[in-house]
C-alpha cells in the first residue's frame, strides 16, 4: 500500500472540488474530450438506445453523402439533410457529455486524494506473534530500539506493528491496539476538526495518510500493499468499480424494448412511403412528389425522436452522480447498488446512543441499596471502572472524585481487571484483598448474583424501574455476591432528533432504536424521541435476528453501526454503513462507510437513496410523455406531400414539413443538456409518500413532458422561419 501525507494543499483541493459548481472551466473541458472518444462503437454499445441514434446517424450520414452525388433520389434540400446530421450527431455528443461530465467530477475527486499519496517510512515492531499484544508494550519496546525496524509503508503486511508519534503520518489503514492520540483526517474527510482514535473500543479505526497530532498509538496494520481504504475510495470516485444496479439494467431493458417496437414501427414507414408515393402518381397524377418517408435521415430523425433518447442519454449521468453525491456527503459507498438500495429502505435500525441520544452517557449519582451510604457506592463503583475505558466508565470515576467526602482517589494496585464484553455486559475488578467488584446492567448483575448465592435488597426492581422510567440508565454494583448501590447515567437527546423521526416516517420508513438499555429505559428514550420501536439489552444476536424478521418479511433494512460486534448485522441489513472511526470489522462487513463517523448519517443516505430514484423516474417520466408532442410534431409533417389528408393532425401549425422534422431533432437535441443540471444534482427530495409521488411526478414531469417539447418546437420552427430556414 502506497501510504499518503496529509499536507494543507490536498485537503484544500478536496474542499476545492466539492465547491465547484456542475459546469466548472476545468470539468467542461475534460467532459467535451471525453465525449467525443465515447463515440467509439465499442463503448457505445453499452448503452442500446445510444447505439441506435450511432448507426442511424452513421446511416443519415451516408444518405446525405449519396444525395450530394446523386441529387435525385430525394426531394428534400440537402441543406435539410446536412442539418439533420448535424443534430444527429450532437444529440450523442450531448449524450456522452452527460456522462462524461459526471463522470469528470468524480475523478476531480480522487485527483485530488491521489496529490496526497507518497511513501512513508513505517516504524514497525519485530514480533514473531503479532496476534497479542500484552498491556505495556509501547513503552517497552520504546526502551529497546533493537524491536524497532524502519521499512517503506509499501512492504506493510496485514498484522504488522506499527508506532506513530506525533507529527507522524500512520502508514496504512489499521486499527489502534494500544495508546490513544489526536488525529488529523482532513485528507480523507476534508474536515480540519482533529479526531480521538484510541485503543479498545470502537473508535479504534485508523486510515493510512492521516497524520497523529498528539500523542504516540500502537497500531496492527489491517490492510496489504494496493488494498487500503484510500486506494478503494479513489477506485469508486473514479468509476472503475461502478457497476449498473439491478434497477438500472432492468431500466435499461425496457428502454431496450422501446427502441426495438419504434424500431419496427419506423422501419414499416418506408415501404408505407413507397405507396403513397405510387398512389399519388396513379390516381393524383403528381409523380414529381417525393414523400420525406423515403428519406434515410428523416427516418432516422423520426426513430431518434420517438425513441426514449432523453433517458437513455442521462441514464448513466444519474446513477454516477448519485454516487457523487453520496461521496460529497463524505459517505463512499461500495457499490452503486447500495446507495439506490438505501432509496427503498423500509426499516431504520439505529443505535441510541451517540445517534439518537448526544453520545457518551454521564453518571449523575449513586443510589445505596444497602446499609452502605452513596459515597461508598460511589468508592466501589469508581474503583470497579478503574480499568474500564469506556466513555460510561471514566465518567463514574469523574464523578466519584466530585463528590463531597470522597477523599483522595487512587486507582487500585495490582488488582485482576474484568473487561467488559457484549455477553457478559459487566466489568470490574479482583482486588489483592479478595473483594470481587462488579458493575453492570441491572439483569445482568442480577443474574451474576444469584448464580454466586447472594440475596436481592427487596426495593431492588423498584428503584431500577423508577430510574429507568425517567429515560436513565441504572447500573448495579456489587461487592461479592452483594448488590450495593446503582449508578444513574443519563442521556440526552439530540436537538431536533424527534422532527428528523417525523421526516422518515412521511417517507414510509420505520425506525427501530437499538439499545443495551433495559427495556424500562429503552421505552422511556424511544418515546421521547419518537421512534415506532426498540430493542432493549441488544445483543449481536438480537440485533442480527431482528433484520433477519424485517427481511423475512419482504422489508429492506439499513443499519449503522462501528464495532466488532456490529458486524454481522451490518453484514446481514440490505444497507449497512459503517464508520470511518470503527473498527476494521465493520468496514470491512458494511457496504458503505461513513467518514465523517457521524451516527445519524443514516438519514441522508436514505434521502441520497430516494433522490436517485426519484431522478431516475422524473426523467424517465419527462422522457417518455415529450415524445407524444415529437410524434404530433414529425409524423403530420412526414407524409404532408403524398397524404394531404393528415395535415388535419398537424395543429402545432409548423411552417413546412422540414421545418417541422428539424425542430422536432433540435428539440430533441437540445433537451439533453438542459436536463444535465437536473440528472447531476438530483430532483429536489421532499418526504412524501408514494402516492403523492406518483401525482407529482405525472403532473410536473409527465404533463410537463407533454407540454414543454410543443412549446419548445414551435418556438424553434419559428426562429427557423425568421432564419429563413424553414
């Protein structure tokens, strides 16, 4: 892996090219190159109703050479004929340009990540078993410079030790294993607020290229030469791993099928042609007259028209693009498919704290339980967190020594410590003198004292279901098999979170709060904040049997989670985002990865998602319905010369049939990169639910469709006129 540095130039160009407007100096130029090397068959052909437009241009082209040397096989000018060609041929330029564009914008992006990439010198640990790592290493290893080996990043292999200091930049993605530091992720995020990345819980996740602002980490490289985040994240910006989504190939499909059914139908209108013209030299007496249905590039004109060109130009543009913005917001997403995946989503599942709630929970006070007093709950329950790392853990010892009459805290000297697991959902510590400290959720605690023979104080379920009825969370401490007190944490919600649950629920999805709360509190918090459900005392199982229920019942689901133990369900949902901070894991387990670590992310992929496909049926829809004014506008027009009868239809009273075939292509051209705005950025997302959906997308897109080409065509047949054109 080739390791990047992080310097001020490369995150200046990122936030650089998120400012840029659609159509910047620099992207145009690069798009209209790229457009006209699309034109090649073999890349045309990915998308069929491009394809088409190519030949028939190719066979327009031809005709019009052959008019030239043979002026009479067609009436039509040849001025009328090398028009059409022109406007055959920008209609594919502005096809490609769409795509191209887009596609513009995302490498803009990983240039700009690829400015930051060197080789970095790596400190790295000669160990012969780098799977355990025992407490105290860094400073050992420090002291005997003999462990200590200096090799480019680019030979860093998973499971090597690394040691970055301060100042120095983290040669490869990994995950931190001891120490705790500051770190400056400005490269990958474009944010210069420093982050904490420290050892033992799930904000463990480092990415090579950052550089450590503060203090010295241990770190267990977790990916190999080549396959580091940044490489992956310049692969997906760039395209090359952008694949179609199910939806968009079926898309494809039925634009397919349209071309191929105007293809017959446009194909039947030369031999039509043919008779009318032998009908109106029988029985009219006007051989001279030639229909415009004999010509090749009317024909063409015609099929290009009816045909879904306007989709079939942006379709790609909008799936790029969708990625693009999804990346914008600082979420890369493995796959195209996940991002229009997350606009179907029907289930949210959401942890509570730091996502629901504003984060670490805080210990507010002891509460005895027995003929102890609160301060010496507080001395027990400081004294079992003393090697807890936890956010929750430290906040008890904090509060211990703010209490009044605590005296002089110490840590204890050479007691066992018991980490805390999602199984046993209890920590604490043996001390020297035989006491066993434990703390934890109240059932867990429970549980753990009765199989050791203590009793319960008689008001215990009481005073927990009150605490927890306030929207708290109580941990019980014991002292041997004897429940001693509870500590109080408390949460807060986010501002403004009970609205952003109101906007999901007008979007049709359910929101489902993920807790290890018991399930008083876990009722209590999923009220106030307005959540249709909860899972309280979560395990990985229940997490993972949840979204296996939600499935099974032909639900999407999307999840967040950054732990170890989040990994299966993330592998599970249909959507799931991981963050940047987490652990590798759950990178690796989600099919998303939120850099900026923000837990309630989730909500703008869903509306990233849903604006995708909404751009993809507003463009469909607006596609489609304008081919009706196109028809009215060229098929009057197309036979006016041998069928005079069907000037009745023509009431868009266009100047000639020329000029009426001509406005139809220019329109048709033009359209394309008028919608280019609009397929880039999206069709502006507002919480509805499907039906009302429906009745915008026919009214303003499919009405609109309708109405817009009449308009845009006559006023394009009267500057023809005007021109003296026509």
């Amino acid at each position: 892996m080739s390791a990047t540095v992080t310097q001020p130039r490369p995150t200046a160009d990122r936030k650089r090219v998120r400012r840029q407007g659609l159509f910047a100096p620099d992207l145009m130029k690069a798009a209209a190159r790229q457009a006209v090397v699309m034109l090649r068959p073999d890349r045309m052909w990915k998308n069929p109703v491009m394809f088409v437009v190519e030949v028939g241009t190719v066979l327009s082209v031809a005709y019009t050479v052959a008019k030239a040397a043979t002026p009479g096989i067609s009436a039509a000018p040849l001025g009328y004929l090398v028009a059409l060609d022109v406007w055959l041929v920008l209609t594919l330029l502005f096809a490609n340009f769409a795509e191209a564009l887009a596609e513009a914008r995302g490498k803009a992006q990983a240039d700009a990540l690829r400015k930051t990439r060197q080789d970095t010198p790596a400190r790295r640990l000669k160990v012969v078993d780098t799977s355990v790592v025992p407490p105290g290493t860094l400073d050992s290893w420090l002291q005997t410079p003999n462990f200590i080996e200096t090799v480019p990043s680019t030979r860093l292999n998973p499971g090597d030790l690394v040691i970055v200091e301060a100042g120095q930049v983290i040669p490869g993605d990994g995950e931190v294993v001891e120490g705790v530091a500051s770190v400056d992720e400005s490269a990958i995020t474009g944010e210069s607020a420093p982050v904490v990345r420290e050892a033992g819980g799930d904000r463990s996740g480092v990415t090579g290229g950052t550089r450590v602002l503060s203090d010295m980490i241990l770190v267990r490289v977790t990916a190999g030469a080549g396959k580091s985040f940044l490489d992956r994240m310049i692969a997906l910006v760039e395209g090359a791993a952008r694949q179609r989504t199910p939806n968009e190939i079926a898309l494809q499909l039925v634009l397919a099928a349209f071309t191929f059914i105007f293809l017959v139908v446009t194909a039947t209108l030369w031999p039509m042609a043919k008779h009318a013209e032998a009908y109106m030299a029988a029985y009219v007496g006007a051989a001279q007259v030639k229909s415009l249905g004999t010509d090749v590039p009317t024909l063409v004109a015609l099929l290009v028209c009816l045909i879904p060109t306007t989709i079939g130009a942006l379709l790609a543009a909008i799936g790029i693009a969708g990625m693009d913005r999804a990346l914008r917001a600082n979420i890369v997403a493995k796959s195209g498919k996940a991002v229009e995946v997350a606009g179907d989503v029907d289930t949210l599942l959401l942890d509570k704290t730091g996502t629901i709630t504003m984060g670490n929970r805080q210990a507010t006070r002891f509460v005895p339980l027995a003929d102890v007093s609160a301060v010496e709950v507080g001395h027990l329950a400081a004294l079992a967190s003393a090697a807890d790392a936890t956010p929750e853990g430290k906040s008890i010892v904090d509060l211990y020594r703010r209490t009044p009459g605590a005296g002089v805290w110490s840590p204890p000297v050479g007691g066992r410590a018991v980490a805390f697991t999602a199984q046993t959902r209890m920590s604490g510590v043996d001390l020297p003198d035989g006491r066993v400290l434990r703390k934890g959720a109240s059932d867990a605690v429970r549980k753990y004292v009765e199989a050791h023979g203590g009793p319960l104080p008689p008001r215990l379920r009481e005073q927990v279901d009150s605490v927890a009825a306030q929207g708290a969370t109580p941990l019980l401490v014991t002292e041997g098999n004897r429940i001693v007190g509870l500590v109080v944490l408390e949460d807060v919600l986010k501002p403004g979170i009970r609205e952003r649950f109101d906007r999901l629920r007008k979007m049709g999805i359910r929101t489902v709060m993920v807790t290890g709360d018991n399930p008083l509190t876990a009722k209590a918090i999923a009220e106030q904040a307005g959540v249709d459900d909860f899972i309280a005392e979560a395990t990985p199982e229940a997490k993972l049997a949840y979204i296996r229920k939600e499935q099974a019942g032909g639900r999407l689901v999307a999840m967040m989670g950054d732990g170890t133990n989040d990994a299966p369900a993330l592998a599970q949902a249909d959507v799931g985002v991981a963050m940047n901070s987490g652990t590798q894991a759950a990178k690796e387990a989600g099919n998303m990865v939120d850099l900026d670590s923000d837990p309630t992310k989730l909500i703008e992929v869903v509306e990233v998602g849903k604006q995708l496909l909404m751009t993809r049926g507003a463009l469909t829809t607006f596609s489609i319905a304008n081919d009706v004014a196109k028809y009215f506008a060229i098929v009057p027009a197309l036979f006016a010369g041998t069928l005079p009868w069907l000037k009745a239809l023509d009431f868009m009273g266009l100047t000639s049939p020329t000029s009426a075939i001509l406005s139809a292509v220019i329109f048709n051209a033009v359209v394309i990169p008028c919608l280019i705005p609009i397929a880039l950025k999206g069709v502006t997302y507002r919480p509805v639910g499907a039906d009302a959906l429906l009745r915008r997308n026919l009214l303003v897109w499919g009405l609109g469709g309708v109405v817009v080409p009449f308009a845009g065509i006559k006023a394009i047949d009267l500057a023809l006129t005007a021109l003296g054109m026509a």
